[in-house]
C-alpha cells in the first residue's frame, strides 16, 4: 500500500488542549536546525530558561523545559522528590489527582488521598486539618487548574500550608501558565510543572518545570537514586545549566524548543497581567453565551478557570453526534467530559491564541446549530448578542 503525505485540515481547536498554534510559532518551528550543543542554540537555551523564569515569576535556577510532555514534567516532579518510604498528601478533584496517586505509588511512597467532589476546587481547611493528623508527610500535591472540570484552587494558600507544615509543595499548572496568575516566588511553591500547548499556544511535547532552592536540597540530600534515569534533575542539569560548557544528557527536541521559545517571546509582549485578562474577558465573553443558549457550567463562577470551561450536555442532546457535527462542519473541535464526568459535560478550551473574539463567535452559532438539528431550542442570535455585550 503506498501511503503519501499526510496534510491535516486547518481545525480550531477549542477543547481542553492543544490549542491553536500561532502562526509564529509554526514558522519558528521550520527554521533551520542546529546542533543540540551548538553555541547558539546553548544561548538559545539560556533565552529560554529566562523567559520561563518569567513566565513563572520566579527566580528558580532550576527552571527549564523538560523534553517531554507535560506528563513527564509531573513524573519529574515526583521521582525527584519522593523515596521510597516518604508520605505525600495528594488532593484530588479529578483525573489529574488521580494520575498523582499513581505517580507517588510508583515511587515506593504512600499517597494519602484527600477527595474533593469533581467541579470544585481544593479546600485548604480540609488540607490543613490532614497535615495535622499526618506530621510525617514530606510533599502536599494538588492540581492549580484541573483540566478535567475547569476548577480552580487557591495555590497560594495550599503552598503557605506546606511551608507552615514543614512540607514540599507540588503544583500541577500545565492548564494555569500564561492562562490565570500562576506567582511561583510569591506562593513559596517548589516544584511546579506545566506543559507547552495549552495557554502558551505551543506545539505539544514539552513541560516547564521549575524547582525551589529547598526543593533542590530535598534532591541532593536523597538517599537512593531518582529511580528515573531520564528524569534525573542533577543529570540534567549538566545539560540545562548555566555557563558554556554543557554535557551530552540527551539530543534536545531542537526545533521543537525553537517554538517555545517563540511562544515565550510572546507572552513577554503581551505581558503577563494582558494575557491573563485577555484570558477572564474571552471567558466572560463565552459565558454569557452559553448561559444565553440554556448550557449550564459545572464549576461555581468564583472558582471556575476561564481558559478551560466545562459545561453540562443539556437534556436531549447527544454528546459524541454534537461534537461529531462541529467537527465534520465547522473544522471545530471541543472535548469530552473525563472520568466521572465522561458523557454528562463538554471541556471548551479558551487557552492561548484560541482565546479570541472570532472563536467564540465561531463556538456560539456552531453549538446552536448542532443542537438545534437534534431538536433544542436555542436562540444563537441572542447568544452571539450577549457575548458582543461583553466584548464591547
């Protein structure tokens, strides 16, 4: 069987990631590519780790790309900090909790499960009352954005509870960078991950990580190996580190990191604070919409991410036919409910450049139609009008 050239249709994508790539970005990944330890890519790199610093608000010096998705960037988390032996408090309020048990149990530690009902954020009173009953716990672990419900937790006060219970932090914030106030310095939070293609508009495959100085210390005073050879931050930061010399760790994504840097520079135009309020006014903007047509969020609004919005499937209307139709006539994609939320709500993602006016408008008629061809009663007219009352 001959097989020729793949060439995908230009889709918007709006559900819970990746994102739409930014016309810069794609063009930057097409440049000309180096030597993984080439000087200009190593300056390159340096460019790079400033820019996250940036993108992080903090001053970690271990702060870099992991060279993989953001996935591997929670796994770095975990198998650096964690031995056998230790105690995590991991907060679960969704899948990415749960992905967190699992990381910790791989580790030869124990997971302490604290459970909060899907669709609402962590609660720092439940939070601080299980640090109370457990003294021995060495990391809290909690998601910032819960990708799988569109909740939001208050990160600060969860990472404030750390340092007053003597404990590491471990900040899930692959949905929150470049999307809602991510202040890793401020917060005292110690090791954070994030990935590249949700609200910094990349290309999928690599995850920001940043370690705080007590974190690196946890690292170096180990007493067995980081059980992952890959993910071994004082391999990697033979790699990663500062100055010229660099030792061969592994052969870098090169152009992929070409795209990162790009999506960095443009945060750093934009600015953080624009990009986040960019971010709340699409979401508000959206939101009056669907509340226009009759979709109902699952998160309460003061506790609801405005790049990730999950919404309920209204009675009488079918999930997959509904997303099938956007995709099939409008090259428009968004996600499915996960977990237990898999067939009861839709994930709209509003992340980086797919957080425009022309997304919403596109979003708004598109779902009316669907759903008006399996008999709902909307009125897409009124709904493009609220969203314009608040893009005004």
């Amino acid at each position: 069987m001959a097989i020729s050239s793949f060439h995908p249709p230009l889709r918007t994508l709006m559900g819970p990631g990746p994102s739409d790539v930014h016309p810069r970005i794609l063009e930057a990944l097409g440049r000309p590519t180096l030597g993984h330890l080439d000087p200009l890519f190593v300056g390159m790199m340096d460019e790079t780790k400033a820019l996250l610093k940036y993108a992080f608000q903090t001053s970690n010096e271990l702060t870099l790309p992991i060279s993989a998705p953001g996935s591997a960037g929670m796994e770095a988390c975990f198998v650096n900090l964690l031995e056998p032996g230790d105690k995590a408090l991991v907060c679960v309020n969704g899948v990415f909790g749960n992905r967190m048990i699992e990381n910790v149990t791989r580790c030869g530690a124990t997971a302490i499960r604290l459970d909060f009902a899907w669709g609402t954020a962590v609660e720092p009173a439940a939070v601080e009352a299980a640090l109370k009953e457990h003294a021995d716990i060495k990391v809290l672990a909690f998601v910032h954005a819960e990708t799988s419900t569109g909740a939001l937790s208050d990160a600060e006060a969860l990472c404030g509870l750390a340092k007053q219970y003597g404990c590491l932090s471990i900040v899930d914030a692959v949905t929150s960078m470049g999307g809602v106030p991510l202040l890793v310095d401020k917060w005292q939070a110690d090791a954070v991950y994030s990935g590249s293609q949700k609200c910094l508009s990349c290309t999928p495959g690599l995850s920001p990580v940043t370690f705080s100085s007590a974190a690196v210390d946890a690292i170096k005073a180990r007493k067995h190996p980081v059980q992952s050879w890959f993910l071994d931050m004082n391999l990697i930061l033979g790699y990663w580190g500062e100055g010229g010399k660099r030792a061969y760790h592994h052969t870098a994504p090169v152009n992929a990191l070409y795209g990162l840097h790009e999506s960095l520079v443009m945060l750093q135009e934009e600015g953080l604070e624009n990009a986040w309020q960019r971010h709340a006014t699409m979401h508000s903007a959206l939101a009056a919409g669907l509340e226009s047509l009759g979709v109902k969020f699952v998160v309460a609004a003061e506790q609801r991410l405005p790049q990730l919005n999950s919404v309920y499937i209204p009675d009488g209307v079918d999930d997959a036919a509904t997303r099938q139709y956007l995709l099939a006539n409008h090259n428009l994609e968004i996600g499915a409910g996960l977990g237990d939320l898999a067939g009861k709500v839709w994930r709209i993602g509003l992340m980086g450049y797919s957080a425009k006016p022309e997304n919403i408008r596109l979003l708004l008629s598109a779902l009316a139609e669907a759903m008006s061809a399996q008999g709902y009663k909307c009125d897409a007219t009124a709904a493009l009008a609220a969203a314009e009352a608040v893009l005004a």
